[in-house]
C-alpha cells in the first residue's frame, strides 16, 4: 500500500521539546499532490503495574490534551538511547515508586497513526515491591489501586478515555484469563 503514496517534501514546520512537527507534500495514487501534518514522535512506554493483592496500580495526572486529570497506566516518553523496556521500567518506579521482578511485553498501540509516529509500546509488571518515587520536574501525579474489574467498568462507562490506558487493561485481562 505505501508504494501507492509518494513522499515529494518533508518541511520542518516547528521544533518542540518533545515533538517536531512538519508538514509532508504527498503524492498519492490518484496522482493528487496534497500536504500533510505530521508529527514526529520518538515512542512512549507504557506500563500494567499489578500488585501482590491483585490490583492495578494506577496514576491520575493533568494532560493538556484533554484539559483535565485523566486515569492511565503509567507512561511516559522513551529517553534518547533508551529502549522501550527500560523507559516502561523507569517510568513505573519514577511515577509510582514501586519495582518489578518480573515484566514481559504486552502489546504495542500506535496512538494516532493519521499525524504522528508515536508508537507506545506497552508491558506488564509484577512481583512488584516499593522503591523510591522521582517525578519529573512537570509531574503532579496520584497514585490510585484498582482490581481489573473496575478498571473495566470504567473504562466503558467513558470515566478512563486514554487509549494506551484501555489497549493496556484489556490486554493485561487477557494475560490473567490466560493463567
């Protein structure tokens, strides 16, 4: 399918702290030449913290995008010269101040393919014990214990919207279904 579009220009439009955002003049199988946005992302690892008393350990923290505290698996950016697995492990004890000894992939969710790359690649975790918690300078964040259940209830009755967040909940049942 991608031998269908060309790539005819790739013009940085601004460059960000986290993002670069350009815009990419395509020419499409239709021979039509139209602009495109598209952000540049470096990835995101998630993690599904999961406790020795069967609950998820979750994070609420304010995201700008949808201008309010919003309920996640926590998360964050893949650091220059890190791998997903690290930034997954680092981003569980930065945010909630808990380890693992034992984490294993869980699934990958492109978060908006239509405008950026950003892939977030998403784990599981547990045999978790605690560890010292060390937010970024930006983070305000609350640690909350849920079991599955809840989580899933709701997630469909629309109080969790995030998308890693529902991709990482609905995956992990899936592993406790499997054990």
């Amino acid at each position: 399918m991608s031998g269908r579009y060309r790539k005819l220009g790739h013009k940085l439009v601004y460059k960000g702290h986290i993002v670069d955002f350009y815009e990419d003049k395509m020419k499409l199988a239709n021979n039509n030449i139209v602009n495109w946005d598209y952000i540049q992302h470096n990835g995101a690892a998630a993690i599904v913290p999961y406790d020795n008393d069967n609950k998820i350990i979750m994070v609420r923290q304010y995201r700008i995008g949808a201008d309010k505290a919003l309920l996640e698996i926590p998360a964050g950016g893949i650091n220059k010269g890190e791998d997903a697995y690290t930034a997954a492990v680092r981003e569980l004890t930065e945010e909630t101040g808990y380890k693992a000894n034992e984490v294993a992939h869980l699934i990958d969710v492109h978060s908006a393919p239509a405008y950026t790359s950003e892939c977030v690649y998403i784990y599981y975790a547990k045999d978790l014990y605690k560890a010292e918690r060390n937010l970024d300078d930006d983070e305000i964040i609350d640690v909350e214990k849920y079991d599955i259940d809840e989580l899933i209830e709701m997630i469909m009755k629309g109080y969790i919207t995030d998308g890693k967040t529902i991709a990482g909940i609905f995956a992990f049942k899936k592993v406790l279904q499997s054990e």
